[in-house]
C-alpha cells in the first residue's frame, strides 16, 4: 500500500509542474491551427488493485494531422459522477506535411460544477522535423464522433 501511495503521489506531483507550466504556443511566433478528425479504441486494463482504471489508447488522426497513436490513461470516478483523467500519448505521422513524432500530455476533471480539459505537447518531445513543435489541441465530441483543432507552433 505505502508503494502505491508513493506511486500517486509522484504521479500528482508530475501532474502539477506539468499544470504550472506554460503549455501554449509561443508568444513570438505565429501559431497554426490545424483540424481533423480522429478514431478512438480504448482498452481496459486489468489492475484490480489500483485505485484508478487503466486503459490503453490506441487513435488514428486523419485531416491536417494524419498520424497514429499509442498511450495509457488512467481514470477515477467517484459517486456522484466527478471524475477525473490524465494520459500521456505518444503521436506520430505528419503534420502538414512534416514527419516526426510528439508527446500529448492530457489532464481533464468534471464536476457538476465545472468541466476541463488540457492537452498539450510536452515540451521536448517533437522529432524529426516537428522536433520543435510546441501547442495545445481541443477535443470536440459531438455525435459520438471526434474531433480536434490542434493549435501549434514549429
């Protein structure tokens, strides 16, 4: 038990200086928007003792960014319907026509009160030639469809 509560601790921790830090495009250069659309499998993973649920996130991203993407999630819902989430997916394709690959990092919570969701690149992570890439990027669910529009700067 004490391993675990170490684990989420560290996690939190994480989540913190990722939430303190400046995730949007920078001020100097002109940011680009991209938009598309993407497809979603999500599978459960079985961790029966953990406090949260696990999933593994398998997306296809079509429109300007065409990629491909693996991560993990984890989640919490509580009586009440709170619930909370953060992943980290690693992305890679093309973007406008430039190859390489990124981190998003994602971190959202809903109440009855408020909702919010930040995705963003991880600072770092681009290679290839979006090995600068900095952004944040919206998730639009309507319909039982995705979609995105992807604010960057490269």
């Amino acid at each position: 038990m004490r391993k675990l509560s170490s684990s989420v601790l560290s996690i939190a921790l994480i989540m913190f200086s990722f939430s303190t830090y400046a995730a949007e495009p920078k001020q100097k250069e002109k940011s680009i928007t991209a938009t598309g659309s993407f497809d979603i499998k999500l599978e459960p993973q079985k961790d029966s003792d953990a406090p949260a649920g696990r999933m593994i996130i398998r997306k296809t991203y079509s429109g300007d960014l065409a990629a491909t993407a693996i991560g993990q999630m984890l989640s919490k819902r509580i009586k009440g319907g709170a619930a909370a989430y953060s992943a980290v997916e690693e992305v890679s394709g093309t973007l406008a026509g430039k190859t390489g690959s990124f981190t998003l990092i994602h971190y959202g919570f809903m109440s009855q009160q408020e909702r919010k969701l930040e995705v963003y690149v991880l600072p770092g992570s681009g290679t290839g030639e979006l090995s600068n890439i900095s952004g944040t990027l919206d998730i639009i669910q309507a319909g039982g469809k995705h979609e995105y529009v992807f604010k960057y700067v490269l």
